[in-house]
C-alpha cells in the first residue's frame, strides 16, 4: 500500500470555520486550493517539522489564523519544532518528499463553498492534470479536451476506473510518476477497488476499450491538441550571497557568507537571507518570549519589505533544533555534545578530541552505512595499480615506490578487491599541484580509456594533492609519501632541496601519510609528529599534543622516507642544529588545544542539470534510494567527499558535464567549502558501500527488473484488469443512453436543472459536470 510513503506524518489539520480539524489519513496528499493546511511531521530522533500550507484560493483570515495556530503548537511542542511556511506550488523540497507518489490539488474548499469529496466514493468525475519527473503534481482541471497537450500526463477518473493517458512527448520517468500517483488514489481513496489502464497518446488505437471511457466522457476529440507545456522550472541555483541579520523594530546586517555559529547569540534571533530564495529564522534560547513569539511575523514583514515573493520559502527554528539545510549554510557546524565519527567525545573547554575506535572491517561489507561513515569500502587488502602520466601517456610505476607521490607528476591509482565473490574496481585519479595542464587531461583521458576496458564498472575518484580521501591512505599501508614537487619518473634528477620537512598525520597504518611543507620553524604544529631530512641524520620530532599511536607511525614513516640514522627530538628539548636547518628559530603553532576532526554534517542529495546553461540542481529531501533517477545525474554531498552518480539511461551531456558540475556545485557553495574536496564519479550497477551506506535499506536488486514503467504497465493491462474496465465502459455509455432515452423531459429537467434541449448545446464538460452533481457518476 502507498500509504508506507507517509507513515511519518503524525497529523494533518484543514482550517474550517476558523477552527483545526483533523484530515484522516486517506486524505493525506490532496489538498483543497480554497483551504490551508498544518502538517505535522515526525522525523528521526527526537526531530519534528511543522508545516502549514497556503491554497492560493484561500482568504486572509484563514492564512493569519493558521500562522496563530502554527505558533500555539509550536509552543505546546516546546519550541523545538522547526516551522515552515509552504505556498501551493511552490512547496519546499521537504514538504513534498513527504508525498512520495504527488501531491494533489483539488478544487474548492470551505472558502470557495464547495463541498469536500468524500474518501472511498465512486460517484467522482474529475481530469488530473500531472506535471513533474522528481516533485509531482496533480492539478483539477476542466474535464475536457480542451485541457490535454502533448507534452504531460492526464488521468481521468471516474470512481471505479481511472485512465492514464500519456501525452504523446511526455518521458518514462513521468510516466512512472504518474502510475505510481494512480495506484496512490486507487490505494487511498477507493480501498484498492478501482481499476487503472494506461493510453499512449502517440498510440491510442492499440486502447480501444480505454479509448471508448474516454470519448463517453470527454466526447469526440476535434481538432489537434495543444503543443507541450514547458516543465516546471528546474531547481534554483545555488545561492552563494548569504546574510545575516539582526534586529527588532529595525533590522540591520551582521555577517555575509561564508557564516560562522559563533555569530549567534542565543539571547537573539536572527535572520539568514538566502539571496530571496529562502528565508530563515534562527531563535535564541534566551531571547524573550515575545521576540520568539513574533518570529513568524518578522520573516513576513521582511519578505514584504524586500519585495520578494509571497512564495518566498520561509523556516523558523529553535537553537538546538536547526534544519540540516540551516545548518548547511555555515563553514563549521557542531551541536552540544555531539561525538565524531565512532569516537567518545571527552570534553576540554569547548573542544573536543575523539579517542580512536577501532572497528572490525570484515563488518564493511555487512554494514554499509558503518562503510559510508569510515568513508571505507574494505579494508584496503586488495591489489593496487599504479600508473604515472608521461609524455601524456601511461608509464607502469615500480612495485617498489608505490605510495610515493610528487607534487609534479599526475597518477592513476587502480585499486581491486573482492565483493560477494565479484571484482570490484576503483580508480583514483591523483592531480599533483605543480603538474601542467596538459598532464591534468591527459590523466581524464587515459582514466577514461581504463574505465572503457572494465566496461564503465571502476568507480572513479578524483584526488587533488593533499586531500587525499581515506581509503586512499589506507591502501598504501602507513607508506604514503606526498613530495612538494618535483617528479618521480625514472632517469630525471630533482633538484637538491638541502633539508626537507615532512609532518606525519595518523594513528595507524589505514590513515597516516607524510607530506612535505616547507622546511621552515613556522610548518611546525605543537599537535603533530614531523620528519626533518638534512644531509646527514633524520630528527623525529614530537608534539607535545601528539599521541603514542602518532609517534610509533612517524617512526615507521621514517623508516621509509630515510636509511640515515634517526634522532628524537621532543618538542622544548631540540638541539641547536635542529634550528639551523630550518633556518632559525621562529613562532609556529604552539597552541595546546587538541585537534578536531572536520564535524559531521547531514548527507545532501541534489538533481543536476545543465539544460539551461547554468549549472542548477534540484534537492531531493529526505532521500532514499528510489530517488536516484536512472535518466539523471544525481549528486550526493557527504561533506567530506562528492559523489556523483549516473544513471544508466543519463543525458550524454550532462554525464560528460558532471565533474564540471559538481566542481561548481563547491565553487559556489555558500559555506566556503574547500574546491579540492574528492569528488567521486559513481555509476548505475556499480555503487561501493561507501556509497550505499547513506542511503537506508539498499537493495543491489532494485533496477534488475519489476520496477520499470513498461513492467507496472504490464501488470495494470492484464486480461482481468481490461475485463473490469469492459464493464465499467458499458456502465458509462449506458448511462448516456438512459438519460436520452428513458427520462421524460420533466424529470430530465428536474434531474440535472435544465432543458433537455438547452443540455445539448452545452460544452460536454460542462454536461459531465451537472452528470456528476446529479450522482450519476
């Protein structure tokens, strides 16, 4: 049953006569135009969402009465909720992914005086007109020809039988969407009792049975249809001019992006300006309850004083119970007491450092989402290729150097390993940041080449020098080495750095890597164990915030790094020469706070399109896999790493586009994130667990048949279900022919309010529509 698309949504309320009144959940997903709405939605955890939803029929006194009630039970919560205010038709991401199968939008309501439908009645004549292939829905329109085009979907339902027909322009995903929307009605509102045929517009004499329900109702189509109907416009583009505000009777600018937490104050509220395309209000623990109260009030008033539109998206929120979406808009980002990764949080003033927690990794594969929070496929046991860019072509890398990196050279990094007895490939595309633009290319090129020979299955990742993801280091065990420039090519000679200084970060030998900063005082880090390599000794020396795990894997790397003799040196206590070449003393970064990791933030998933020339993108909240669409370019934000996935059936532009995409989605990010975060190129079939952990219940068997449109469309034209629609036909037609040719002209016009004549020259919707009132259909 559909009803498992919106098992979170707690209760629904409709204003009527100034008052709440529950909405069973049978009617959950249609909305009246002439009403407003209060959804009120339980999330994960102790996380709850208040909607309250605007018909763009409804009056004034319904909106302001439902923004009072938004507050009372914002208030009855606790004021932890976070508010939304949600448009018809402009609905944000989160509202709608409630739906999951469309929302629909009815005509009437209580303040246009017509009467609500009834669930589970047959005596319903009405045209859905279906428009979106991510966010769908469903408009009432006139029940005639005269409301088809070519381009979308239309279902006519007629209480007992709904018919599907397909615009002959309209796409697969579209078409899916709006069987899934059918079912959805059938489901919900007839108890399963109705039955559903699908007409191809391009095709409608392979229907005939379904062609004669139509005509019954609509009448014989004359003329041609309208041409298609542009879809609805794609996602906004990413706002990168973000701002803060403060202020009671006058509002004043406090920070522009990238925005910090510590700008908030929790004796304040604040407003967060997405550039017009949402607004946000944050509300301070402390401010007084008058300032909360009006919270609501003041997005309003400063919507209508920048002239933005009334549809403008608007959240309200309580500290402690901000959006993923809030908090999305801030460089850092770290909730009371929050723990990292699988660590315990020990508490040190208001830093926090993460004990090391060591976890099994034969539960990887058996636990995806502990894969995808370690950011690890296995445990890096599987066998490893190493090419380096020469003379824009591949050149084999000695076995013996693997893990050495040069910040000159570009690499591809063939890494294979063993899922479900299957062979797994990832390639990492390492960039140096000193190698030429025709080696960056070239390394694009001659992946590609090595994606073709393993027919499209290696998921590809793009590493830039020094941002190297997790898995990377882990699969050169403790040895990897990334030199500051130069080249590693076999015959060509470095120029003599005289000394040189690595820092070595890890605890073991799955994330520790050496790389090369300058050899001066100022690269030294109190926190950190660091190589210093002169002509003749290697010093190790240690941080004063370093742990014993840290200096067992700096004495390892030294090992690899140098055959001289080694000398510790413990931070306070070096020795004279130790200065010396390093050129003198000098301030570094002494301070004793202990490191923090990057903090977590919520996984994003995001529809890319280019089709416009602007880079834009769609949010898909509250995300599941049934979500990634096989025909698109689907982006998913871990924060730490970019993934970029492409369905099979994906435009060939915007999968050639993607990597400049998805550079772009980070370039304009309003939070300042770093431009050299991993990017992974992920393909339909192929996904890591790394990948399959954000998402819940993955099934590996999802698009191996069962779920297309072609398959539901042949379950829904089977011998029984035409049989009934037989019936239903013959229902509709005879009861045409009874009201011409059994009713005396007196009940005629005491049935349906008018002449029998005068009947006749009325349009055939507009004589469907007095069939309906008279209970005829």
């Amino acid at each position: 049953m559909s009803l498992c698309f919106i098992h979170n949504i707690e209760h629904v309320f409709v204003f009527q006569n100034m008052q709440m009144v529950p909405v069973p959940p049978q009617g959950f997903g249609n909305f009246f135009e002439g009403d407003c709405y209060i959804v009120l939605y339980k999330g994960s955890g102790q996380s709850t969402d208040i909607h309250y939803w605007i018909g763009k029929a409804s009056s004034q006194d319904e909106q302001g009465a439902a923004a009072i009630y938004v507050t009372q039970l914002d208030e009855y919560l606790g004021g932890s909720p976070v508010q939304h205010r949600e448009v018809q038709g402009s609905e944000s991401p989160r509202f709608r992914s409630y739906f999951r199968n469309g929302i629909i939008y009815k005509k009437g309501g209580v303040a246009s005086g017509f009467r609500h439908v009834d669930t589970n009645a047959y005596n319903v004549l009405r045209l859905l007109h279906v428009k979106g292939r991510k966010n769908v829905t469903a408009t009432e329109v006139e029940v005639s020809w005269n409301s088809f085009n070519n381009g979308d979907i239309f279902l006519l339902d007629v209480g007992k039988a709904i018919v599907q027909w397909n615009g002959p322009q309209s796409n697969r995903r579209e078409k899916l969407k709006a069987v899934l929307l059918a079912q959805d009605i059938r489901d919900r509102e007839r108890g399963g009792r109705a039955q559903i045929g699908v007409v191809e517009g391009g095709d409608e004499q392979d229907s005939p049975e379904l062609m004669k329900v139509m005509t019954a109702v609509l009448g014989q189509r004359t003329g041609h249809l309208k041409d298609a109907i542009p879809d609805e416009k794609p996602g906004q583009v990413q706002k990168t001019n973000v701002r803060l505000y403060h202020g009671n009777l006058v509002v004043q600018e406090v920070a522009t992006q990238p925005l910090t937490q510590d700008l908030l104050h929790s004796s304040d509220c604040y407003i967060v300006d997405q550039s017009g395309s949402s607004v946000m209000v944050w509300k301070g623990k402390l401010a007084s309850k008058q300032e909360r109260r009006e919270a609501l009030n003041r997005a309003m008033g400063y919507i209508k004083a920048k002239n933005y539109p009334s549809s403008t998206t608007v959240e309200v929120m309580t500290e402690g119970g901000e959006s993923a979406m809030f908090k999305h808009l801030f460089k850092s980002w770290r909730d009371k007491g929050q723990t990292q990764g699988l660590g315990t949080t020990h508490s040190v003033g208001k830093i926090a450092k993460v004990d090391q927690v060591k976890f099994d990794v034969m539960e990887l594969h058996a636990r995806p989402e502990l894969a995808a929070q370690q950011r690890m496929v296995d445990d890096a046991s599987g066998d490893v290729k190493v090419w380096r860019i020469e003379n824009l072509e591949l050149a084999d890398v000695n076995p013996s150097t693997y893990g050495q990196f040069y910040g000159g050279d570009c690499y591809l990094v063939l890494y294979t390993y063993q899922r479900s007895n299957q062979q797994q490939h990832i390639l990492y595309m390492w960039q140096g940041r000193h190698a030429t633009k025709d080696e960056i290319t070239a390394c694009a090129y001659q992946a590609v080449n090595i994606d073709n020979k393993y027919n499209g299955a290696p998921v590809q990742v793009r590493v830039i020098m020094g941002k190297e993801p997790r898995h990377f280091l882990a699969i050169f065990k403790g040895n990897l080495i990334i030199f500051m420039g130069g080249t590693g090519r076999p015959g060509v000679v470095n120029p003599e750095a005289g000394a040189r200084l690595f820092q070595v970060r890890g605890t073991n030998e799955l994330n520790t890597k050496a790389t090369e900063v300058p050899a001066r005082a100022s690269s030294l880090n109190t926190n950190d164990v660091f190589l210093l390599k002169t002509d003749h000794v290697c010093y190790l020396w240690y941080g004063k915030g370093c742990s014993g795990d840290e200096r067992v894997m700096g004495r390892a790397m030294s090992d690899v790094l140098s055959r001289q003799d080694k000398q510790v040196v413990m931070e306070g206590q070096e020795p004279a020469e130790f200065w010396v070449a390093l050129g003198g003393k000098a301030p570094y970064a002494s301070d004793k706070r202990l490191q923090r990791e990057e903090p977590p933030h919520s996984p994003r998933l995001f529809e890319c399109s280019n089709q416009t020339g602007q880079f834009r993108m769609t949010e898909v909240d509250d995300f599941a896999q049934s979500d990634l669409d096989e025909e698109d370019v689907m982006l998913l934000d871990t924060w730490e790493e970019i993934f970029l996935w492409v369905g099979k059936f994906a435009n060939k532009h915007e999968t050639k586009e993607a990597w400049n995409s998805a550079q772009e989605y980070l370039r304009t990010h309003p939070a300042g994130r770093d431009p050299d975060t991993p990017i992974i190129f992920v393909r339909q079939g192929y996904e890591p667990p790394t990948f399959t952990g954000w998402f819940n219940a993955w099934d590996p068997h999802k698009w191996s048949g069962g779920n297309s449109y072609e398959e539901m469309k042949k379950k829904l034209s089977g011998a029984a279900s035409l049989s009934q629609i037989t019936v239903v036909t013959s229902l509709i037609v005879s009861c045409v022919i009874c009201l011409q040719a059994y009713l005396s002209d007196a009940d005629f016009e005491n049935l349906l309010g008018t002449s029998r004549s005068d009947f006749q020259r009325l349009p055939k919707w507009r004589q469907n529509d007095l069939k309906k009132k008279a209970g005829l259909f």
